[in-house]
C-alpha cells in the first residue's frame, strides 16, 4: 500500500523467465495508476516496488 503518493518508488517487473527488467523510478500516484496486462495465458507478472530513500538514491536508480 502506498501511504504517500508524492513519494518516488522504485519499481521493477518480473515477465516470463521471472528475470526483472530495468528500474523504474515513478511517484506512488504514478505507481498507483500502474497497469499491468498478462496476455498470455496462463500467465503471471512479478511486480515488486520500494520506497526510494532519498534523492541520491533516485539519480542512482535512474543512471542504471
């Protein structure tokens, strides 16, 4: 759950062989609004986010 949607998290999404992709740094609305779309069936995604802790550690996220 997201407590505060101005904060910026740090989100990434496991697809197929449940490797994950690049980061993403969004705000929590952002991430809120965040749809995922399985289209094959059976299916699964792996969607995992974190809180970024602070603005160096957002310019880290976003330089990877």
């Amino acid at each position: 759950m997201i407590d505060n949607p101005a904060i910026h998290h740090r989100r990434s999404i496991r697809l197929r062989a449940y490797e994950p992709d690049a980061p993403l740094v969004m705000k929590g609305a952002e991430l809120q609004k965040f749809k995922v779309v399985i289209d094959d069936r059976p299916g699964s995604v792996i969607v995992e986010y974190c809180r970024a802790l602070s603005p160096a550690e957002v310019q880290k996220v976003m330089k990877e």
